[in-house]
C-alpha cells in the first residue's frame, strides 16, 4: 500500500517551486521544481542557511517580520529559456505564535500564467461594478440540466454533452428545429460552466433590426447617432463580460454584422460605436440555429470563418417525432407546471389521448407539445385529459399544419431555395393563423383574452393579427 506521505512527496514535486526552511532560516525540504528552477541539489541546500544559498529571495523578511512576504520575483532559467516566478514566503508559527519556519511556494510559475489571472480579476472587478451600477447580481440563466425532462437515449447523451460543453470556455453551437429546445440547453450548459456566477446574456439575433444591431452588440458613445443615450450605453459584451452570450438564431444574423462579431471574438476586445478605445471582453458565445449553418454556409448566406469560430463544440438535439418515449414525461411535466399555475388538478392522461399525442408528428416539436396541452387543460374540466380535448385543436382542423411548418424552417433535409415555394409558404401561414385564431374565438365564445391564452401569444398581438386579417 502506498503511504500518505509517498503521495504527499509526489505532490509536492509536481506543485510549482516548493521549500521549507526551519526558524533560522536553514533549508529543511526543498523539492525538485526548486532544484530545476535554482540549478542546485537538494542535498546542497538542505542545511545550509537561505542568506548563502538564496541570498536575493524574502525568506529572512518572512522570518523577522512574522508577515507573509507575497508577489516577490524570482528569476531563473527553465528549459534553457528565462523563466520568472512569482513567489510567496509564509511564515509558520507553532502553537504558542512562536516562528518556527518559512513556507516557500510559487504562487505563479511564469509571468505569462500571472499575467493571464490579472487579466481575469481585471475582468471580474469590471464585472463586479457594472453589476454593482446596474443593480443586477444574478447571471439570468433560469434552467438546469434536471429542468430537461427526457429519458429517451438521445437526451441522455445530450445531458452528458452539457457537461463537457460547461468544462469549457469554447463556443458552442446549438442545433435543432423550431421548439425542440435550445435555449434550455443553453441556459443549462451555462449553469454548469465555471462561469455561473457571472451574467448570462440573451440576444435573439432575428429581432433586432440590421441598422441597430451593431449598436446592440458592442454598445455606443454619447453623440454618436441622433437618439442615442446621454453618457453612451453599453452593449450586449459588456454586459456578458466574464460570462456567457447567448445568439438565439444566429442563421439570421446579417452579413454586415458577421465580420464584426468575427472580430470580436478573435480579439477577444470590442471597440463601442463612435469611440475609438478598444475594451477588452472575456465572453463565452453558445448560439443556437433552427437551420444548418454548414447549408447557409454552401449557400453564402453564413460566412464560413464564423462558423468555424462558432462550431468548435457542436449539439444537435433531435426532433420530439425521433425521440416519441419522450411525450409522455414531458405531457406529464406540462400538466404539473399548468396545474400549478391555475389552481387545477388535472392528474392523467387517458389511454386514447396519450396514443393519439404518440401518434402525431409533432412537427412544432416540444413548444407544440407544451401549447397543445395548456389548451387541452383550459378546455377541460375534469383531472382526466380525453383525446376530444386534444382533436377539437389538432392540426386537421386548423390550428398547426405540419406542411407549413416544416416549409418555415424545420425539416433540414427538405430546404429550398426557390422563390415561387417560399411564396406560397408564406401564403399558407397566414391562412393557418386566421384559421386558428377564428376557431379559438369561437371555442373561447369572443373572449380575447382567453383566445390569446389558448394561442399563446399576448392580447396585444392578437388585436394586432385581427387588425391585419380584418377579423371582428
């Protein structure tokens, strides 16, 4: 059996330059980084006094002054180049706080190592001060690995990607059709990183206009732009220093954008609108897509260098209709989560109803799972969901049409480019929505509000779908 202090000598060896010294100052232990950086034996130095052997180092300072003597230089020759170490001197007191030795430890092998953790706390206490002025202490990610309900093996095998995404600070790239959940994952792979206590930013890349967009991102100076914030704002890296940014569809990221996010993340600095200093940002990208960014790329609507710069740590997460042992924990974590919010006890699904949700496509993925039983719950009454309460909403009459969806952006084998298919795509989404919102106004009796509920979208976009379909 190897004895405790076996392992304890190897670990010393390989824990930076380590020594120790007894109250006079006199060598006791030195290990064999210390013989490698000094170029002297340990049988040499052993016994003899720190002032003939290491005359330049804060040993006797330690030892007189009973203070710790921290961020000393001790220069040195390692692997036949110069070397400088950053060094500590501890006193060591016994139980009466009388000096018995000095403990000598490198804190940092190089200054290339202690250059790079300044760099670090340099950008938490930016962090820190920005979180201080603006009030904000917690890093936004809501979800974590156990909020991901799926036993199916392809989410087990995502579950453990996550992990190694979060072990590293590489970009991740989050693939998947519309609703299988990617920010999710990406909330959870931010949780588990070394990052979580530091901000988590959401930008979703299709929402923000092209013109403002690089504002949005890299923030402005005052007086750059009629509008703009007196003092200047902050953007979007800033705000994620030391944290982790989220780019939801990324797919629609403008071309005139990409070279400058590019740029951002090479250089790991970012320089505002209208200013001319260059800020230094440490920021984690995991960017989701709901279309193949290696298609976009062929196409030349995706630039390729940015891919690659994206694509280091890459998960795919597969349809609900792939993974269909799924639907039933997710209805049943849906029907908790609703049940919670409205006072119900909804407690079962019925036999038919489950075989019928098993059955479906799903071509709206996890999301149309999630809204189809939030409607089958506000149409019911009882603590037992019928498949009447999921037909009476299904994609036969109206509601979601599979071909529309998948016309849209989900089935990525099945994309096109031609301008005519595109048309009559778009044609047929707006037919569905007037569809569905008709027949949830007629299912809700006029109620607005229900009917939104139902269609889960908020009041105000639906006075605004009725406004554009001229729907009374």
């Amino acid at each position: 059996m190897i004895s405790a202090e076996k392992i304890l000598l190897s670990a010393l060896d390989q824990s930076g330059i380590v020594a120790l010294t007894d109250r006079n100052g006199r060598y006791l232990y030195v290990n064999k980084k210390w013989e490698e950086a000094t170029g002297l034996p340990g049988s040499y130095a052993v016994g003899r006094s720190a002032e003939e052997v290491t005359p330049d180092t804060g040993i006797m300072t330690a030892l007189r002054t009973g203070r710790v003597i921290s961020g000393e230089l001790f220069p040195h020759v390692r692997g036949g180049k110069n070397n400088v170490s950053v060094m500590k001197y501890r006193p060591v007191f016994d139980s009466s706080g009388n000096t018995e030795g000095c403990l000598i430890t490198s804190v940092f092998d190089s200054i290339g190592e202690a250059r790079n953790v300044s760099g670090k706390i340099s950008a938490f206490l930016r962090a820190e001060k920005r979180q201080t002025n603006t009030g904000r202490n917690s890093s936004g990610a809501k979800y974590r690995v156990d909020d991901i309900i799926g036993e199916s093996r392809s989410m087990r095998e995502i579950k453990e990607q996550i992990y190694l995404a979060g072990a590293s600070s590489a970009s991740c790239l989050i693939e998947g059709e519309t609703g299988t959940g990617k920010e999710l994952i990406a909330h959870a792979i931010h949780n588990v990183s070394s990052r979580r206590a530091f901000p988590f930013v959401r930008v979703n890349c299709s929402a923000i206009p092209e013109n403002l967009m690089e504002s949005e991102f890299f923030g402005y100076e005052e007086g750059s732009f009629t509008g703009s914030v007196k003092g200047g704002k902050a953007g979007k890296f800033e705000s994620a220093d030391l944290g982790s940014m989220f780019l939801d569809e990324i797919n629609a990221m403008s071309l005139s954008v990409q070279p400058k996010l590019l740029r951002a993340l090479q250089e790991k600095e970012i320089e505002r609108v209208g200013g001319t200093e260059s800020i230094p940002v440490d920021v984690r990208i995991i960017s989701a897509s709901n279309m193949p960014l290696d298609y976009l790329v062929e196409k030349g609507r995706f630039r390729r260098d940015l891919f690659y710069r994206l694509n280091i740590i890459t998960i795919r997460i597969p349809p609900l209709r792939d993974r269909r042992e799924d639907i039933l924990p997710l209805a049943e974590s849906f029907i908790r989560k609703y049940n919670a919010e409205s006072g119900r006890e909804v407690k079962e699904i019925s036999d038919d109803a489950l075989s019928y949700l098993t059955d479906y496509d799903w071509p709206g993925n996890v999301r149309e799972l999630q809204n189809m039983i939030e409607r089958a719950m506000a149409c019911s009454q009882g603590e037992r969901l019928e498949i009447g309460h999921f037909r009476s909403f299904s994609p036969e009459h109206g509601i979601f049409g599979e071909k529309i969806y998948r016309g849209i952006d989900s089935s990525f084998p099945d994309l096109h480019e031609e301008k005519n298919e595109i048309r009559s795509l778009s044609e047929q989404k707006e037919e569905s929505e007037k569809e569905a919102i008709r027949y949830a106004l007629k299912a809700c009796g006029g109620n607005k509000s229900r009917a939104a509920r139902m269609l889960n979208i908020s009041r105000t976009l639906l006075y605004k779908k009725l406004e554009k379909y001229g729907i009374t």
